[in-house]
C-alpha cells in the first residue's frame, strides 16, 4: 500500500552567517538525515528534548520550509516533480497547527473571517463558503454565534478549536500539530485530544504530533518516533516505544515520564542524562548520542549506527548495543 506521506533522507540545514558580509561560517543541522512514513488516518509522534529537530521537521513536511535535501513522496508523487499549480493542489492537503494559533491570528478578525480565509485565499469561498465556515464551526465544537465573535474573548481551547477550524477549511488529509496542547490546562488538554481523536476517526487525518509530553503522546499515538540531535534513533508502534524500548535515549526520555500511584511512590529507575545536548553545528562523530550515554563503547565513536532492527524485537533503533528492557512505564 502506498503511504500518505513518506519522506526520504529529509535534511535541513540553517547557515550560520557572522560580520559585516554575513559570511557563512557554519550551518546548523536542524535535520540531519530523517526517514518517516504517514499512513492516511494514524498518528505518528514526533517527541524528544527541545532543539532536537521536530518543529523544523514538521514545518519541512507541510514545505512551510524548503529541505536541503530529501526526498518528499505524497500518496507516491514526488513533490519535487509537480508542477506549480499541481504541488499548491497537493498543499492544500497538509496544514499544520501551532502551540498558540492565537499568535499567528488577526486580533482584528472575527471567528468567521479567520476560518473563511484559507477558502477565500483558495478562491473557494464563492461556493458555499457561509456554509463550509459554519459546519467547521460544529465539527470543532464551536456554537455558529461564536462566529461574530474575536478570538481574544475565548479561552485558550477555544482557541485552539479555532484554529482547528481553520486548519480543517482545505479538508486536508495530514495535519501537523506542533505541540498543540502544551499552553493548556490539562483538564482542556484531555477534551482537545479527545476532539482530536474523534476529528480523526471522523474524517481519516492523518497526524504528526509533535510534543515534550510524552504522557499524552502515549495517549494519542499509533507511532512514535524519537528524535536526538536531527535524526531518528528509535521509532515503532506505541506499544514498542513504550514498552519495549531498545535506545538508551528512549529508556531515559520514558523514565522521566511520572506514574500517577495513589500511595505516592514510583519505584522505577530514573535515567539521569549527563550534560547537555550538543550543538547541532557540531554533532559528535558516530553515534550522536554518545556524550550523554551510559552504554558508550569505541565503536559508537567511531561508527554512526544505523536505524535498524539489530535484535529482532519488530522496531528499528539506532544504537550498536540495543536492548529490550524490562517494561517501562507500561503501554
Ligand atoms: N530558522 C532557523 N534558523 C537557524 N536555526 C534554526 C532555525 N529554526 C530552528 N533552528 C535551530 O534548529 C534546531 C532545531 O530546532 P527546532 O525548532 O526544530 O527544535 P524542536 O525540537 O522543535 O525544539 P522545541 O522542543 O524547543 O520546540 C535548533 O538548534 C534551532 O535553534
Ligand atoms: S550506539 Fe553507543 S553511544 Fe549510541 S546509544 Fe548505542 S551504546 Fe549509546
Ligand atoms: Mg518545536
């Protein structure tokens, strides 16, 4: 079967530029190197420490950004062999959805006007539009009289179900969310997850989730790749990401996670990382991870691992000395 979305060899790197003549004297490597694949109605996560790489790898997914290099397939097209017009069609397909839509909307612009504008920009509104903006109105849960209102009267998960609204107007088949809920109380976060999950059953969108979180992660993915320093070091299903991880980085991202115990106590090892991530302007050689692990040999110095299932557990990961451990912080 053909993935919705399948990216090969993505890499995306930022010059550093210095002095009066902007000089390039280095570049950044914000994606070194990224292989995913979307199916049409799954939610694939993207988690790992700040500056790893997701944002930058979301944005290059829905081309908000242009890759370095790499390969973008779309339902099996490469995206770099269409036409203008073919690939603004395709585009409308994948929208992305920020922590704060609020930011990036007029404060000028009632409810209805921010929804209508990606149709009216399509040239879509003509048709039908009144109609369109209220049934994505009642899709996100928003009540049609809220239409005349501005988004600065709504509490920050209205507004997310705004922007949602928004993001749904194209009928897009991939959304990227970048850390949709991290602004919001977790009380709301559990109702726009449920909202999101039911969007999803309702409509087959397919997710990117990008989060810090990794307990509402477990929540809402099917997939869950992990990122370190721009690359992928371990990726499978939810239940072999939380249950059977093989990456010292995955083992030490899982047991930072807190285990809801009515007695109080959390009897698990906590991985304490050593030192910092490293500039991804100057990644370690071999395996990226190596200054901050504890399994480090030689070899992981010398030779970068790939993203492979080395011991047959179903899942690939990117270490020369994986293992299974025993369960972590239960699927
Ligand atoms: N436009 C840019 N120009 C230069 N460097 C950038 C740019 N965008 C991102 N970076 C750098 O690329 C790296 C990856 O950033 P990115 O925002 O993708 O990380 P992230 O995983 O989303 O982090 P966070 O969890 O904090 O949101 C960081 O070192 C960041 O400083
Ligand atoms: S390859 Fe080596 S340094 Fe990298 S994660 Fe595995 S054991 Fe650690
Ligand atoms: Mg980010």
């Amino acid at each position: 079967m053909t993935s919705l979305l399948k990216v090969e060899g993505l890499h995306k790197h930022f010059p550093i530029r210095r002095g009066v003549f902007r000089r390039q004297v280095g570049e950044i490597r914000a994606v070194d190197g990224v292989d995913l694949e979307i199916d049409t109605g799954e939610t694939l996560s993207l988690v790992g420490e700040s500056g790893c790489g997701k944002s930058t790898t979301g944005r290059l997914l829905v081309r908000l950004l242009e890759p370095t290099a790499g390969k973008i397939l779309f339902e099996g097209a490469d995206l770099a062999t269409l036409s203008q017009r073919e690939l603004r069609a395709k585009r409308q397909a994948f929208q992305i959805m920020f922590q704060d839509p609020y930011a990036s909307l007029s404060p000028r612009m009632t409810v209805q006007e921010i929804v209508a504008e990606p149709l009216r920009v399509q040239g879509r509104y003509a048709d039908g539009g009144p109609d369109r903006v209220r049934e994505l109105l009642e899709l996100v849960g928003l009540r049609p009289e809220h239409s005349r209102r501005y988004a600065h009267e709504f509490s920050g998960g209205q507004r997310q179900r705004i922007g949602l609204a928004r993001a749904l107007a194209l009928d897009p088949r991939l959304l990227v969310l970048d850390e949709p809920v991290s602004a919001l109380d977790v009380s709301v976060q559990a109702q726009v997850i449920n909202q999101l999950r039911g969007l999803q059953d309702r409509l087959g969108l397919a997710y990117v989730f990008i989060s810090h979180n990794l307990s509402v992660v477990r929540h809402i993915s099917h997939r869950v790749a992990v990122m370190y320093l721009g690359s992928i070091v371990e990726t499978g299903t939810r239940a072999d990401i939380f249950s059977a991880p093989t990456h010292p980085y995955t083992q030490a991202l899982l047991s930072a996670i807190p285990v809801p115990d009515p007695a109080g106590r959390d009897e698990r090892e906590r991985i304490t990382l050593a030192g910092d991530v490293p500039s991804p302007s100057n990644p370690p050689s071999g395996c990226r991870f190596r200054t901050r692990c504890w399994k480090a040999q030689d070899v992981c110095a010398e030779e970068a691992p790939a993203l492979i299932d080395r011991i047959g557990v179903g899942h690939p990961s990117a270490c020369h000395f994986p293992e299974v451990p025993a369960t972590v912080g239960g699927a």
